[in-house]
C-alpha cells in the first residue's frame, strides 16, 4: 500500500532535518530528488565533525518547493 502524499512529504522533512552525509568530493544529496544540493551555511568543526546546511534547487523538487533547509553531517576531513 502506498503512503499518503502527506506521509511521504513528512518523512521526507524528517530526513532532511535529521541530516544526510556529507562527503568533500560530492557535497551533500537531497533525500527527496538525489540531485546536489546548494550549500547555504557552514558551521565550524565540533571535534571530528561538521553541520553544513543546504537547499535544493532542483526543479520539481519536493524539498526545493518547499523551500526545505536539509542538514549534513561531516565525519571527517
């Protein structure tokens, strides 16, 4: 059985907030297209790890429609 359309968009949400991977060479991907997303904040190193905060500017896009921030995780440098 298929989720709602409400269901998917809340699950997509959840996951972009919750964070995505980051990786130097590919950035970080959107949980909703699988397109890269556009970077827009930076916060220092923690320790051995880095929060980036993105957007996707993917036409048609849910998140990017949306205007949905998507967080990532770096765990190394």
């Amino acid at each position: 059985m298929m989720p709602s359309l409400a269901a998917h968009i809340a699950l997509l949400k959840s996951q972009a907030e919750a964070g995505v991977d980051f990786r130097p060479r590919a950035g970080a991907l959107c949980p909703a297209c699988g397109q890269t997303a556009k970077i827009t904040a930076t916060r220092p190193w923690d320790g051995d790890t880095r929060i980036r905060y993105h957007r996707c500017q993917t036409p048609g896009c849910i998140l990017a429609s949306l205007n949905q921030s998507i967080k990532s995780v770096q765990v190394d440098r």
